[in-house]
C-alpha cells in the first residue's frame, strides 16, 4: 500500500496498482472496477465539495449498497468528511435525537425517503439531496485535485450509532488513523488477497459493516454486496453467495444459526468459501458444531470480538476440534490483536491475575475518538489507565467481564452493566426503559433479558401503570420510538412495579415474574 496518512490516499494507491480488478461484485455478471470505483468516487467529491461539505463536516446517508453508496463513502473519505450511515427503518424520533447529535453539513440517500423521515430531516434542519448516479455526474473530474482539503489521520472517518443508556443513542467517532491500523491486521489475520470475494450481508449502518467495507475495498479484494431482502430469504442469501463466489463469509451467529435451522446451507453449498467469521454476540458451543462439521475442515472458523469504540474487531480466535470437548459455553475470544493491548481491571485499579474475572479494558491505535458531542460519556468510557504511571495512557473500559488464561486467550463471562447483544445489536435496556416512561399513562418501566436458551434470549418488559392499556397498543407506540430489533417480545402491565429497600423497581422481584419462555 506504501505510505499513506489517510484512507482516501489508500484507497488511489490500490486503484491505482490494480484498476481492472473488480472491486464490487454486483451479481448478474456486473462488477465495478477499482479504477471505475475510484474516478467515480471523484466526482462524488467534488459534487460534494459544491454542496457546502468539507473536512471535519459530518455527511448523513440513506444508502442501499449500489455502487454510487460505496462511492459516496469513499468520496467523504477524500475529503475529510466524516460520514454516518442511518438506518431508513428507524423511528423518526429515536433519528431526530441522532440527528440533533451529529448536526449532518447534508444528507443523501439513494432511495424515495418515508415522509416521516424527510419531516425529522427538515425538523433538524438538515438538507437532504437525493444522491447523483454515475450518469449524471459525468461533467465533474474523475481525479482529485489541490482544491481538496488535506486529510489527517487524527481527521473523524465515519461515525457510528449505537445504544445509549441515557436513552440517546451513542455516536462512536473513529479516526482515518484508527482503521489505517485496523486493516493490515485484518488482511494478515484473514489472509486476505485480492483474490478473496468478501460478502457484504451486514447493514451498512451496522458495525460489523465497518470489516465488510475495509477488508474487503482497502485489502484489494472484492466485495459483494447483498441488499436486505435477499438476506431476508435464506434460500435466495444461500444461492447468491453460492454463485457469487465469495470466500470469506462475515455476520452475527443469528443469521448463521437461522440458515442452518432452516437446512438451507449444506454442504457444497459455497464451493468457493475458505473462512466463516463470525461475531457481534455469543455462538453456543452446541449450534457451532454443527456449522463447524459442515464445513471444517475445507474453511476456517473463526469467532471474532470487538466494541464499536475499538474499530469493529480487535481479537480473533480459530476453532479446532478440541474446542468442542466440552459442548458447553461459548468459545474464546482469542488474544488482542497485535496492534490492540488489553487489561483486566478487578476494580477501579486493580489488575485481574490469570483466571480472575475483570473488565476488559482495550488500550491502542484502534480506540476511537470518543463519543460525538457527548465529553461527558466520552470521559467516562475513554478513561486514563490507572496503571500506567510515566504518562497518561488513554483506554476504553468495554464494560464487558473476562477472563484471561496463562496462554493469552480472553473469555466472555458477561457484563458489568444492563447491555445486552440481541440479534447482534449492543442494546442498552435503559433506552428501552426512557421510551416506555416517554409514554403516555406509563409510570415506571423495567426492561429485563430472558435467556430463552443457551446464550440466546427474549426482550421483557414489565410496565407499571394503573390506566387500561394492554401489550399491542404500547408495542405499537414504540414503534414510533425504537428500531423493531429493541421492542420487547412480552409487555407486562401491572398496576405498580415492586420496589426494593431503596424504593427503586426490585429488578429481582420482577425477575421471579418473567413469563415462561
């Protein structure tokens, strides 16, 4: 790649090496050339630039995955535009307060936007602009030119939404310098090449997209994007990536678990495919086996984590037959990457010994920023590690309980605080609690996760009010309020929630409650 200081320069430099190559594999026999990528991403920046967005201006988008999106990324890149990719799907209020947080310079979006959507825009006072197609931007330069603002590594390059427990999302901003970081360990971790066709199944407003985009675009490999509702329909996902001929496989356990559950992905079925990644929420030992026989030993297995605020992914772990001895669990999360240092801190600053519980805790070049507007909760998280006593060393306290034995290998034990992973999202269930309050009639929400069966769960929420409303009416006003993936599976209404010696809601009491799974 040579040197480089921003991703927009590491993008040119592999367009240029290599401008044939197919960069996005469109299915139907279209690809997208790097060098066509390139230029067009060019002319997406310059439209920009004549749009009023600079460097350090944050770009909203409502994008599918066309190529026109993948450029429109690229583009912000080039101009040091930090860009945030939003979810058309979520409710215009929880996107009002996201907006209200990264004040976009402009948003575009490749598709018609739902009223409702457009109203919140308007309501921020955030410009939308429906987004060019190559066609139409053939009048602007396919080179960039000395008129572009000079990109740093320190300059914000995308930003990252995630569960709030203040019931405010969270805006993760991560650096040029971050991902720089991220990918040469991703390619040597992977073993990479530009021979490998990526999939590219995760949302592009979801954090495991961050690896499907620079692994795959920045490495010299392909990807091949799949929209949504191919990903919806198990037969259809199965054959595509079949046909498409991808090699590298990435996405939560849920989808992997859904495709076997349904006996759609058999053996043969991906002819071309040498590693499954996987990651974003824990793989029971018990479901894993059964993807690792279909696959083992033609394709590597390998189980990977990461927070958001340290770049999508920093440790991976391969599976081998001896991790099945014992069925039960969850697998390791491997060692830190090489560019990633970890401590486990059994208290404010006491270090965990080797098989001792403590919070993780991720020191390193891959931290993000911080938090967009948000110094407070960007203090809190990104804290100066207590053991460090020449020079104040920055970490990020994940929140997440592990321990760590005499070879290196993190294991998962749980969490510190009410976060969750459900279907792969990190959820706070203090959000779901702030939107049930926010209702009308409700006096005191309580959200609690069910564990269903090993390492996989139901949302409940138990609601105390003493009006005559019922579960469909409040799911139906929280559709207003949250994304479908943090309504609760089961509602209880009662007429006032228990309390505990210090009058808050008795999480215990509530928790004897739970209905049958």
């Amino acid at each position: 790649m040579g040197y480089v200081y921003n991703l927009g320069l590491a993008f040119e430099s592999l367009a240029f090496s290599q401008p044939e190559r197919p960069a996005l594999v469109l299915g139907g026999g279209r690809t997208l050339s790097y060098g066509d990528l390139d230029r067009l991403a060019n002319r997406l920046a310059h439209w920009l630039r004549s749009r009023g967005v600079g460097r350090r201006d944050v770009l909203g988008l409502f994008n599918g995955k066309t190529g026109e999106a993948y450029a429109s990324m690229l583009a912000a890149l080039k101009i040091g535009a930090a860009y945030v990719n939003f979810d058309d799907q979520n409710p215009p209020q929880r996107l009002a307060r996201i907006l209200a947080t990264c004040r976009p310079r402009l948003v575009i979006a490749d598709h018609d936007l739902a009223p409702e959507i457009e109203h919140a825009c308007a309501a921020a006072g955030t410009p939308v602009t429906r987004l060019p197609d190559a066609e139409s931007l053939t009048g602007w330069p396919t080179t960039r030119s000395g008129e572009m603002p000079r990109v740093t590594g320190g300059d914000p390059a995308y930003l990252m939404f995630t569960s709030g427990s203040t019931g405010n999302p969270k805006g993760v901003v991560v650096s040029h310098a971050s991902v720089l970081n991220f990918i040469p360990w991703a390619a040597d971790e992977f073993g990479i090449t530009p021979q490998d066709v990526l999939t590219g199944v995760n949302p592009p407003y979801f954090d495991n997209s961050v690896f499907d985009f620079y692994a795959s675009l920045f490495t010299g490999a392909a990807l091949a994007p799949i929209g949504r509702d191919t990903v919806a329909a198990p037969r259809e996902l199965v054959r595509r990536v079949g046909k498409l001929g991808c090699t590298l496989w990435f996405s939560v356990p849920s989808l992997l678990i859904y495709l076997m559950t349904m006996r759609q992905l058999r053996a043969g079925s991906w002819p071309a495919l040498r590693c499954v990644v996987f990651g974003g929420e824990g793989y029971p030992k018990r479901e894993l086996k059964k993807l690792f026989d279909l696959f083992h030993p033609t394709a590597r297995l390998v189980n990977v984590y990461g927070p958001t605020e340290c770049t999508c992914i920093c440790s991976a772990y391969t599976l081998s037959e001896g991790d099945f001895l014992d069925p039960n669990g969850l697998a390791p999360l491997g060692k830190p990457a090489a560019n990633v240092s970890c401590l486990l801190l059994k208290d404010a600053d006491t270090p965990a010994r080797p098989g001792e519980v403590g919070e993780l805790c991720l020191l390193g070049p891959q931290l993000a920023i911080g938090y967009y507007n948000d110094a407070e909760r960007t203090a809190i998280s990104f804290a100066t590690n207590p053991r460090c006593m020449d020079f104040p060393e920055r970490m990020y306290r994940t929140g997440d309980l592990v321990r760590q034995d005499e070879q290196g290998l993190l294991y998962f034990v749980g969490r510190i605080d009410n976060q969750i992973k459900h279907l792969g999202y990190r959820i706070e269930l203090e959000e779901i609690e702030a939107a049930l309050q926010s209702l009308p009639q409700v006096t005191q929400a309580v959200a609690i996760y069910q564990r269903v069966r090993e390492q996989h769960g139901r949302i409940v929420a138990f609601v105390g009010s003493r009006a005559a409303i019922d579960e469909s009416a409040l799911r139906d006003a929280l559709h207003d309020r949250l994304p479908a993936y943090m309504i609760p599976g089961h509602i209880a209404v009662l007429a006032e929630l228990p309390r505990n010696a210090n009058g808050k809601a008795d999480r215990q009491a509530l928790a004897q409650r739970l209905p049958p799974p």
